[in-house]
C-alpha cells in the first residue's frame, strides 16, 4: 500500500513537471513571438511598427532612439484613430480611390521596394498605411469638404488658394549667352539692362493693347531670349522659380503684363485669377482644404478613445537597430 502511495505521488509530481515544462515552452513561445507594441488590447503587426520607425528616423534630426520610439509609436496610435474613426463613419474608398492608391503604391515600391524589403516591411503593409491615409483624406471631406458636416466656405478657400497658388504666363529671359563652343557665360551689366529694358517696353506695349502677349513672346525669342508662354501653376516654395519671383507675381493685378527681375532671369509676366469654379480651384481644392481645416482634423482624431501604448522596449530597440544598420549598409 505504502508502494502504490508513492507511486501515485511520484506520477503526479512527473505530471506537475510536465506542465511546468509546457508552460515554459508557451511562455517563451509567445514572447519570441510578441508584438513590439500593443494599442489598447491589440498588437500592431511589426511591420507597420517598423514602417512608422524608419520614417522617423529619416527625420529624426538629433533625437534619441528613445525618443525615436515614442514618437513612432504616437504615429502608430494616430494611425490606428484614423481607421477607427473611418469604420465608424462607414468610409469605404471609391473605385477611382483605390485605383490612385494602387498607382501610388506601384510608383513608390518601384523606387523604394528594395529597401523596405531589406527592413523587414512588405508591399502589402505599405499598402495598409497609403490606406489609412486615403482614409483620413476621405475624413477630410466628410468633415470639411463640399457638403461636409462643417464645411469650408468656398472663399476661404479661395483665399487659401491664392496664398499658395499662383497662375500666370511668362516670357522668360536669361542672363547669360551660350557661345559656338557652348561655353555659358554671364550677360555684362550693360546687356542685361538692355534685354530688362526691351522687357519692360514690350510689357507696356502689352498693357497699352499695342502688342498681344503672344506676339511679345514671338519678338523677343528672335533674340534667343524668350520662349512660347505656356499657363503655369506654380505653388509656393516651389524650386523651379526664384524665391521673389512668387512674391511679386502673387502681388500683381490679374491680367496685367509686369516685369520681375531676378539675380539670373528677367521675366515678362501675365498673372490669371482662381476663380471658384475653374479648373485651378478643383484641382487644388483638396491642398488647400488640408491647409485650412488639417489640425483641427488631427485634433478631432487624436481624441478618438485613450488608445493606451504599450511599447515592449527590447523588441522595438530591435527594429530600431536592424532599420539602423540597413541604412548604414546603403550608405
């Protein structure tokens, strides 16, 4: 009796070593498999972790790793708000959207494909986070848009357009020459008053209806010097014109011929109103929208639920340091 007593105890206690042993097993398991972060109850794919990691760090400046971290992590939190608050609304993305997420998705993955492969991260995850960002787009104008729950009026938006837009023809003159053996050198002083003063008489001719602005462009291109006018939008900041040059067109009467003379071009200018309604206004209605309303939509989002972060420090510091030593593989 005394026998089958410890028999008894000696497979129970083989019992208790068994699950001991399988409960480690599972608990070592599910750590090596554990997301690096957790939204509320829910892990984030490591991936869209990584996605939000690498674009901090392209921007990091001098911030930490920690730092660079808890700012992906903010990003990651945002994002997931966004989804939230679209599947609330019952935003579902219309054909043509899709199809504009997919060619922007191709475009990007056939320059930066290679990369992100190397850092872990996926086409169809790239494609997760072009969604959600079509998402808060859509939320955009749901909330602010033509027929929105609080839309922008339509001269505000015009108004915006104008700081940021400007619509014009020019007749663009250079500064320099190109000799026979195509050595460029710079115009003397004397030349270049001369070529601002033609510009300045054929724009007065063009205000006084003597000469049209096609005909000016024709005249002056005799000299090598102008060039077809072709209706320009230009936005602000942009690097393709000198930095006064927007300044002073912006500044202009619509319609009116001006000169604008910068360090090495002289232009003849005709600058076009954006009107409510036209082409420009359509096109641009979206920038201008998130320039008006596109913090107090974040503000919006960002108070979707508390959405508490978890972060599991060792493994994000591993995505971290795989991003950082990719990057300094391709340098």
């Amino acid at each position: 009796m005394s026998g089958e007593k410890n028999l008894i105890t000696l497979q129970t206690h083989k019992k208790l070593i068994f699950i001991m042993l399988v409960a480690i097993l599972l608990f070592t398991s599910c750590s090596a498999s554990a997301p690096a972060l957790l939204i509320g109850n829910s892990p984030v794919d490591d991936e869209v972790y990584a996605y939000f990691l690498n674009s901090v760090i392209d921007k990091k400046g001098k911030k930490t790793s920690s730092e660079i971290i808890i700012e992906a992590t903010e990003g990651v939190r945002y994002y997931v708000k966004v989804n939230t608050s679209a599947a609330k609304r019952g935003i579902i993305l219309s054909p043509s959207e899709k199809t504009e997420l997919s060619e922007r998705l191709s475009d990007f993955w056939a320059v930066y494909g290679n990369y992100y492969n190397k850092i872990g991260i996926s086409k169809q995850t790239v494609h997760k986070i072009f969604e959600s960002e079509a998402y808060e787009t859509s939320l955009l104008k749901a909330y602010y848009g033509e027929g929105g729950q609080n839309q922008a009026s339509e001269e505000d938006v015009l108004s915006c357009l104008n700081k940021y837009f400007i619509v014009f023809k020019s007749i663009n003159g250079y500064f320099t020459e190109t000799k026979e053996n195509g050595e460029i050198s710079e115009l003397s002083e004397l030349d270049k008053e001369l070529l601002t003063a033609d510009y300045e008489k054929a724009a007065k001719q063009i205000s006084d209806g003597e000469l049209t602005f096609e005909a000016a462009a024709s005249r002056l291109s005799r000299n090598h010097i102008g060039n077809a006018p072709e209706t320009v939008v230009l936005k602000r900041g942009s690097p393709y014109y000198p930095g006064s040059f927007f300044d002073e067109v912006a500044a202009a009467k619509a319609d009116t011929a001006i000169v604008v003379v910068c360090e090495k071009n002289v232009f003849l200018v005709i600058k076009e109103s954006i009107e409510v309604g036209s082409d420009y206004f359509t096109d641009n209605y979206l920038y201008a929208l998130r320039k008006l309303k596109g913090e107090e939509l974040k503000s919006l989002i960002a108070s979707e639920s508390s959405y508490q972060a978890n972060v599991f420090q060792s493994k994000a510091e591993s995505i971290y340091n795989r991003i950082i030593k990719t990057k300094g593989g391709n340098d």
